[in-house]
C-alpha cells in the first residue's frame, strides 16, 4: 500500500481538542478514511496549531482527497513518500 505525506494549512489553528471529543473526532475520521482503504498513520502539528504534516497509508491520492472532502479537512499538498532512517546500513 502506497504512504502519503500530506501537508494541510488551518488558518484559524487546528481544531482538535486533546479531550474525549476529540477522542470521537479523530475516531469519525478513521471510520470515514475505512471506507475507501485509507489509514491515517500520524500526524506532526506546528507548535501554532497552523500546519499538519499527516502520513497515511492508502490506495491513492484519490481515495485521500475523497475522504478528506467528506471529513471536512484541508489538503495543500499531496506526496507519496516512502521511510528512510539512518539505520538503513544495520
């Protein structure tokens, strides 16, 4: 399964309390990403709440912007990556 970096711009900050709502948001999102085989992986956040940066597992940049659009999350950019640590030698 191809691993997206994608990149997301909330101009009002992110909206994703650290709470039991947000617990159920997030968990939304996954059942919503379930239906077209998408995963989110993880995500890294700006200290200002503006910029995610999200790794998912999915079929294709399609599927990742149909379930964006019905989850009702920005996407900027995009990127199919693939994992390169420094252990790569060991």
């Amino acid at each position: 399964m191809p691993r997206y970096l994608i990149e997301r711009t909330f101009p009002e900050g992110l909206g994703l309390p650290t709470n039991a709502e947000g617990a159920k948001a997030a968990s939304n999102v996954i059942a919503t990403n379930a239906q077209e085989g998408v995963t989110w992986v993880h995500s890294y956040v700006t200290p200002d709440r503006k910029k995610t940066y999200c790794i998912y597992d999915g079929p294709s940049p399609e599927a990742i912007r149909s379930v964006a659009g019905r989850n009702g999350l920005p996407i900027d950019r995009i990127s199919e990556v693939r994992v390169l640590d420094p252990y790569f030698l060991y």
